[in-house]
C-alpha cells in the first residue's frame, strides 16, 4: 500500500506518521511566561540529538485544528527557558490530562495534580513527582512553517539534571533501566511502557570491525532456520570463531547422535538448538553448535 503523505487531509497524515514513527519518548514540558504564569504540557516529537553541548529538542507544532500557537511555544519565545521531565507509567493519566487545551492562565500544574519544585538554575517549575528532570536553556526555536501542523523545533541545552534515587543502580552510579518505568508514545490512544519484562540488550558492534553477514559460510548465511537478527549476532565477530575441542553440550551430543542417520535433519535441528542459544545471548555456545553442523 503506497500512501502518498502531502496528499492527506492533516489528521490523517498525523495518524499514518505517528502510528508508524513510534514508540517516542515524552517531554513533560514546564515553561513561564514574563508576567509569571506557568504552562505545563507533554510533547511526543522529542528526542535527544547532541551530547556536547547535551542539546534536546521537542516541537510544540501548530495546531492542526485551527492553527493555533500552543502556550508552551509562546512562553519560550518570551522566556527562553524550559523544565524537561520524563514520564514514567506512574504519571502517565496525569500527563494525558494535562494535553487538554486548557485557556492561557489555566496552570496545569493544579488541573493534574502535580506539584510545582523551583529549580536550581531556571524559572520554570519542576514537577517533583517526576523523576527525572533537566533544567534547560532554549537557545533556539526554528519554525518549520507557518501553516497548520507546521512544528516549530525548540532547541534547548540541558543545564543540569536532577534523578531521583530510587531508580539508580546498586552503585549510586548511573540510572538503573530496568527501575524508570518509561512511558512512550505511539499512534491514536496507544502507549507504551518499557518495564523490565519486555526490555532485552544487543551487543554493541565491536571497535574491530564485525565480519559482516556476507562473510558468513554459506551453510550459515542461508539457513532455512536462523533469522536476520540470528545472523547479526553471529557476524559480529572479529573472525569466524574455530571449533572448541573441549566444549560440551549434552543436546548437542543428543541431537549428533539421534539425527546420525539423516545429515540433512541433523543440520535443520541444530539450526534450530543454535537460533535457541542467540536467542539467549549464548553467541559463544551458538557458534559451536553450528560449527559442528557445518561439520556434517
């Protein structure tokens, strides 16, 4: 299906674009104007996009209603400073409520049910149910146009950070993932939470360069069992790995001898033993077991 995206009616364009950029973190967005009245607001076209100088950036876009500009981008362009929290799952009801288009002078803070917390650098409040939150500088807003939808990038320098330290690791030392609890967005009502049972690692590529999928064996490369991210795993490797006399495996040893009399279903099951083994992360074990089908 080809959708053709300038074609569309704005809320249509916005749904095809959100359902299929997603998930995207949420900038719970503090800001002040320069008669002192607080606004407070989520935005999901957020991300972090410098470390040095540590720069984020969020767009409070034109509505595409009516055209609009959100009170957050007004506040910035007078007072050029925004408090960035980031929304965990035990905020997130809250958060939603305060996307309401509430008139100007209407503090989001009391709608919600959050509580204001100076900051140690800007005028903008800080939520303190929030356990993460970034001081920021705005040093920039680049408009994207002038129409309805049109975003308007506010681009701003994280100061400092305050982390609550319930969520750090046992060391005190950085935050701990698997305790944040992060809440992303996604298409129409849909959210999501990224807790520890659907969290999972990839091994970063190696400084030395991977062998790269091309330059596995061919008995590897085209397996009928092993997927894509099976290959990736095993092609980040400095070098094809040789076999390991001394390495024991009883389902490997299970799977030689039951499957002796057919090499062809000895190979497909223990294809399928080594897509178990990258599946669990075991790249080392995995490499063996397939060494030994390559062996067949």
């Amino acid at each position: 299906m080809l959708i053709n995206i300038p074609q569309l009616p704005i809320q249509q364009r916005q749904a095809w674009l959100q359902h299929a950029i997603a998930p995207r973190p949420i900038a719970f967005a503090s800001t002040i104007d320069k008669e002192g009245n607080v606004n407070l607001s989520p935005f999901s076209f957020f991300n972090m996009f410098s470390t040095n100088p540590a720069i984020v950036i969020f767009s409070p876009s034109r509505s595409g209603r009516d055209n609009h500009l959100k009170h957050t981008l007004q506040n910035v362009l007078e007072v050029p400073e925004v408090a960035i929290c980031i929304c965990d799952e035990t905020m997130v009801q809250q958060v939603s409520l305060s996307s309401c288009e509430y008139p100007k002078g209407v503090d989001e803070f009391i709608k919600a049910g959050f509580t204001k917390e100076k900051a140690s650098i800007i005028k903008p409040p800080l939520v303190r149910e929030a356990k993460i939150k970034m001081e920021c500088r705005v040093n920039e807003v680049k408009s994207l146009g002038d129409q309805a939808g049109a975003g308007q990038l506010v681009i701003a320098e994280v100061l400092c950070m305050h982390v609550e330290e319930s969520i750090l690791n046992t060391e005190g030392t950085m935050i701990d993932q698997k305790k944040i609890q992060h809440i992303a967005r996604l298409g129409g009502d849909y959210y999501a939470v990224i807790n520890e049972q659907n969290l999972f690692t990839v091994a970063k590529p190696n400084k030395e360069l991977g062998i790269g999928i091309d330059a596995l064996p061919a008995g590897i490369r085209n397996s009928l069992i092993l997927t894509g991210n099976n290959l990736g795993q095993l092609a980040n490797v400095q070098q094809i790995p040789e076999v390991d006399v001394q390495f024991e495996d009883e389902q490997l040893k299970n799977i030689i001898q039951y499957f002796s009399v057919s090499p062809t279903e000895m190979e497909l099951e223990l294809h399928r033993y080594a897509k178990q083994l990258l599946n669990a992360n075991k790249v080392y074990e995995a490499w063996q077991v397939l060494l030994a089908a390559e062996s067949v």
